[in-house]
C-alpha cells in the first residue's frame, strides 16, 4: 500500500488525505507552524504529523496543497531536504514532488526547476473542483516532462484520487497550471464579480433579485479571500497586457475582503446581510 504525503491539511488537503487514507494509504503531513484547527482536520482525516525529513524519507509521492503564496517556498524546503540526502532519496524509488496548488505556469516552471537534477522527480498537477466528498471527487489534472512517471501518477486512482492525464505532443510543465488558472477565471472571478456588485450595491433595494444565484458562491469565497487575492495576481501575470487589470481589480476586492474579515468586519457585515436579504427572496419565492 502507498505511503503518501500531503502538506498541508486544508479543507482540500485534508480531505484529499480522508480519501487516502479511507484506500488503506498512509498519509504523513508537517503541520510545524500551523493552526489548532489544521492539526483537528488532520486528525479527522487520520493523517500522520511528523517532521519534513521524515515525511520526505517516508513518502513516494509528496503532494503540495498549500496557500498559493507558500507554494514556492514549501519546494525550498523540500529541495534543501533532497540536497541533504542526495541520491539515498531514490532507494527502493524516486520520490516525485507533484504540486498541485493554483499559481500560474511561469511559477510552476519555476518550482519544477529545483528539482532539475536533483533524484526528487517533478509533476504539474491542477486540481479542478471542490474537495472531496460523498459522491464527488475534484480531477488532479497531472502533466510532466515524463510520460512514464505520469501513468504511474494515474495509478493513485485505485485509492480513490481522480487523475486527468495531459501529455502528447507538445504537453509539458504548466499545462495543467494553466487549466487550473482558467478554471479560476471563472470561478474565483465570477466570486469577486459577486462580491464587487454585492459591496457597491448594498443600498439598492433591487439587490436580492441579482443575488439570488450567489447564495453559495459569496460566503465561500469570504474566509478564502486571502489567498483568492493571490491568485488573482496570478491570473494576472498569466493573461498580461490591458485585459489583466481585471484581475488586478479582483485582488484587490479580495484584499478588502480579507482585511475586513480581520479588521472592523464591516464588509463582511455587508455581503452577509446581501446574502441573507437574497436566501429571503429565495424562500419567498417558492
């Protein structure tokens, strides 16, 4: 049975590590630094807390679902690790670092550069969708320079991960980056849409008619504005040009967001109040 590791135990971490571990894998994380209700979900999920050196020592596969902002400095971590133990990391198998968090194509590029060279193996992976549940998996959509280690990736399906092959001609690092951004596009803007209109509106008595369908959608996006706010930076960088102020605009909306959640909660009053005025509509409406 497959050792894995699954840093760090976020609401998708976590419960990518559930799933795991429900297949009869074992799941090692690091936790070092992290919050009393990270160390709760990974105890819900049944992970194993041990130190990095150990969970790099232990671990085939280590799968990177951190904030977007920490995602390059985690691969640090691990390369330093590598750089300690040098090819003793391949025996009996090479481990693969395979990051999987929303961070645009350059920087993914860049975190897979650190491990040129190196006997840590490296794959792209985009994970579409929201956390794993019953009756519902998110696709790892995986890319990488090497075919071969990829169809050994799709392996982890037999333990209940749904894994997306992207490779062919002309496949490589980035692409499911880029997937992963579109995806992003979408939803991570259309939330910051919502929450604009939401924020800019909230006198208009009309208000709860156009929110009705952003029921879900807002209080989501509320306690992950923080590192929504990133991402759209990322997105950013990835369209370029004129039409990148867009999500430059949904940053900041989304930084508002997060200091409001951590200041005068002023905002935070607002979207809630919207999003109750439109569950009222709702309900009166049937």
């Amino acid at each position: 049975m497959s050792s894995i590791a699954v840093v760090s135990a976020g609401a998708m971490g976590s419960a990518v590590a559930k799933r795991l571990v429900t297949a009869g894998c074992t799941v090692y994380t690091n936790l070092d630094g992290r919050s009393e209700a990270a160390h709760q979900r990974a105890r819900d999920a049944g992970m194993v807390n041990v130190s990095l050196e150990t969970l790099v020592s232990k671990s085939k596969w280590i799968l990177s679902i951190v904030p977007p902002r920490e995602a390059f400095a985690f691969a640090e971590k691990i390369r330093g690790i590598v750089d300690k133990h040098g090819e003793s990391l391949s025996d009996p198998h090479p481990r693969v670092f395979v990051d999987c968090n929303a961070v645009n194509p350059e920087a993914v590029k860049r975190i897979g550069g650190l491990f040129r060279g190196t006997s840590m193996k490296f794959i792209d992976a985009g994970i579409v969708g929201t956390p794993p549940r019953p009756g519902f998996d998110p696709t790892f959509y995986a890319c990488s320079e090497g075919e071969e280690m990829l169809e050994e990736f799709a392996t982890l399906s037999q333990y209940g991960l749904k894994v997306s092959l992207l490779k062919g001609a002309g496949a490589g690092v980035g692409d499911a980056s880029s997937l992963k951004l579109c995806e992003s596009m979408m939803k991570k803007g259309s939330i910051g849409l919502f929450m604009t209109m939401m924020l800019t509106a909230h006198r208009s008595m009309s208000q709860p008619a156009l929110m009705g369908r952003l029921i879900q959608t807002v209080p989501e996006g509320i306690p992950k504005a923080y590192r929504f706010g990133y991402e759209m930076e990322g997105l950013a960088e990835f369209v370029g040009g004129g039409e990148a102020d867009i999500f430059r605009g949904f940053a900041r909306v989304f930084e508002r967001v997060a200091g409001s959640l951590s200041g005068d909660k002023a905002d935070i009053e607002t979207l809630t109040r919207g999003v109750e005025k439109a569950l009222e509509l709702q309900e009166k409406s049937k």
